[in-house]
C-alpha cells in the first residue's frame, strides 16, 4: 500500500509545485505525525522520504499548506491550510488524495 497527492492550481490551471504536505495519523493520543514532503514540479507527492511507513489501516489526514503557499505568490487566501481525513481500509490499496486549489475553493476526491 501507498499514499500519494496531486495538488492542482485552479487559478493557473498548473500543477501547484512547492506545496508543503503533513501526513499525519490518529492514535488514541490525538494526531502524530507520520511524514511531511512538498510537492515536485508536477504538483504531486509520491515520495514521503525513506522514513515515512506505510500507511496502516486507521484514520489518517493530509494537512496541506495552502496559505503559505498562495503568500509565495503575494494572493490572498481563505483557507491558510486545508486538511483531509480520510480511511485506509486496505493496507494492500493504493490511496491517493488530490486536491484542486484555488484562493477561495478547493475540492478532493480519492483517486486512483
């Protein structure tokens, strides 16, 4: 199994690079971290560095830096960052999270 994201720029229509990603996972503790990346030229993380584990079946987010992001780029935002929980199932499974980002709106469904 694996976790990947595509980030998307709606305003630009280009991939979003230089976007920071926490990938965290929740414990009885609350949240830990699991692995952080930023987004490669084609606005996608697929390599969480040779630390991150797989992911295990649970409730896990993906805490994406959207304000940091768009003041790179001297725009106002909405959403200084935009986090989404989801649940692995499957740990054999592929999960992949995209996000299509803009100053004011986002949207992300489960990809493939």
């Amino acid at each position: 199994m694996s976790l990947s994201s595509h980030v998307l720029d709606a305003t630009s229509g280009a991939p979003a690079v230089g976007l920071s990603l926490q990938w965290d996972r929740l414990a009885e503790e609350g949240w830990l971290p699991v692995a952080g990346a930023v987004t490669d030229d084609d606005g996608r993380v697929a390599d969480w560095g040779g630390s991150a584990p797989e992911p295990e079946p649970g409730t896990h987010r993906l805490v994406f830096g959207t304000g940091k992001y768009f003041a790179a780029r001297r725009q106002t935002t909405f959403y200084p960052e935009v986090m989404v929980v989801f649940e692995v199932t499957d740990a054999d499974e592929h999960y992949h999270v995209p996000l299509l980002l803009s100053p004011f709106a986002y949207s992300t469904y489960r990809g493939s």
